[in-house]
C-alpha cells in the first residue's frame, strides 16, 4: 500500500500544472519552486521577496518558504520550475527590452511590460521578442482536463517507465477526455495512474493465469484464459463481457475459438487503456475515494486479492 501512496505523490508532482501570476514585481506561482542554484536568502515576509532577489547580483528567480525567501541563479522562464507543495516562487522580469536580447527561455514571449510568458498577454499586441504570435495565435496548450497536456501525461509516465512511447500517453489523454466523469480531481488520474503503475508498469500483457488456462472460478478452455489482460489486469469472463458493455467494443465474441481475438486488450493500446477506465469506473463513486483514499480504491478493484475483506 504504501507503494501506491508513494506513486500518487510522485504523479501528482509530475502532472501538476503551475498556475502562474503577474504583477507589477513579476511572474510568481503558489506551490513551484526553481530547484537548486541558491546564491543568497534571507529572512522575510513573502511580499517582499521579488525584492530581495532584484537586490542580490545575480538573482533570477526566487523562492519563498516558511518565511525565509532564497534568491537562485539560473535560466529565466517558468519552463524552469516545478511543483512543490507550500513554496511560492516567482521569476526577476527585468521592465523593458533588453537591447535585442531576450531574456525569456526558449518557447517564451518578453511582453510589452517586459515580462516572460506564452499566452496572448506576452506574445501578442506589443510583444517585444521571443515566440511572438504575429497575425495568428498558436493553439492553446495543456487544453485537457484540469489543463493537463499529452506531454504532461507522457512526462509522468516516462519517469515511472522510461521505454514507454508517446502513443500510450496519447491513448491516455483521449480516455481521459472521453470519460471526464470518472476524475471529479486531479488527483484521481494520479490515483488511476498509480493503480496502473503498481499492476503492470503501463506494459500491455497477459500474466496471472495458470497453466491450464483456467483462472479462478471462470470456465476457460484452453485458448481463453479469462484473466491478466490489459493495465489493470482484468481477472474474468464476467469482466470481459462487463467491459463490452462499457466500451461498446466486441472483446468477447471470438475468444472460444481465437486467442487473439481474446487477446485484444492486452495488444490494442486504446482498448487497453478502455478496460483501465472500465476498472477504475468500479471505485470512484465510492465517497472515501471521491476524498482521496487510495487504499479503499485498491480494496474495491481487487477486494481479498490484496487488502483482504476489511
């Protein structure tokens, strides 16, 4: 158990989008931080920390927790923070151009104020260097559910399972984006995520059935093996023909005479990451997961298997 909780924490930092502010001291951020390259800090309250960090030779971004503010060094961009819980951070904008030379990192906009950003408030009217929308805007990034992008997913996964291609991060923000119901919070993708992770490591497979083909009390002939297909490894015939009905899918028709026909969902990454959505639609409504409870999503999916019934 404590395997998954670690897990959650992990995606959560991963997937978590910055949500980033502007004011007249420059871009600041709750819950980001700029790691390492610390050059100065000092006690103080948060206001007043973009200015220390302007006072210290050398400061470009700074962060600010539990009431001791750290000047940094390092690239100026919001590209270059990342999630961490109670710490606020924010970038040195410079006001005005630089003399030709942006400041902004790679993919950002120096603003008209002279701040760095991405959306139409830094690379439109008025923007001074950098990615620079011109005439027309790009498309919006991180448009998904919660803001969450491919790329966030595929950079989630990849730190869990770096062999695993884009196309399973695509896959996964499509399901995700067609079953929106199943995640009320962010972090229920991270606990779905987890669940996956602890099962299969986000690799298409088959394991779990023993030798003769038969797998707990469902009927199996030899080419059907009812069990351990897919990410969240379903363990029946009563769940296959559960997941065709969810899916829409013919899982099930041919599985008597074809093992391949069977073997779809552990081959065909779309139906995989169906079945995964199938799985987790069991845990939750259930009010303690709606709260966050990761050990009662594990007791539901897989019941005495591994919590036993308590």
């Amino acid at each position: 158990m404590l395997v998954g909780y670690a897990l959650i924490a992990t995606i959560v930092t991963l997937v978590a989008a910055i949500d980033w502010n502007r004011d007249q001291n420059g871009d600041w951020a709750a819950d980001c931080d700029f790691p390492g390259n610390d050059i100065a800090n000092k006690q103080t309250d948060g206001p007043s920390c973009s200015a220390f960090c302007r006072s210290v030779s050398g400061c470009t971004q700074y962060a600010y927790y539990q009431g001791v503010c750290y000047a940094k060094s390092g690239g100026l961009g919001r590209n270059n923070a990342v999630y961490k819980q109670g710490v606020i951070c924010g970038i040195n904008n410079p006001p005005g151009n630089t003399g030709g030379s942006c400041q902004c990192s790679p993919g950002e906009c120096l603003s008209q104020w002279g701040y760095c950003g991405t959306t139409a408030d830094y690379c439109g009217n008025g923007c001074k260097c950098g990615a620079c929308f011109g005439t027309t805007p790009p498309p919006p990034q991180g448009s998904g559910l919660y803001g969450y992008s491919v790329d966030s997913y595929w950079s989630a996964i990849k730190s869990l399972n770096g062999g695993v291609d884009r196309s399973v991060a695509q896959a996964f923000y499509d399901q995700v984006q067609s079953h929106t119901n199943l995640f009320p919070k962010p972090l229920h993708i991270a606990m779905l995520l987890a669940h996956i992770m602890q099962e299969t490591s986000f690799t298409a497979t088959r394991e779990y059935c023993v030798q003769d083909g038969t797998c707990y009390n469902y009927p199996a002939s030899a080419y059907q093996p009812w069990v351990g297909r897919g990410f969240m490894q379903l363990t029946g015939q009563d769940n296959y023909n559960k997941l065709q009905q969810f899916s829409g899918v013919d899982v099930t028709s041919s599985c008597g005479l074809n093992w391949g026909a069977c073997d779809k969902v552990a081959t065909d990454i779309n139906l995989n990451w169906v079945s995964s959505m199938f799985v987790w639609s069991w845990s939750v409504s259930d009010p303690l997961v709606q709260q966050g409870y990761f050990g009662k999503s594990v007791q539901i999916q897989n019941g005495g298997f591994e919590c036993g019934s308590d």
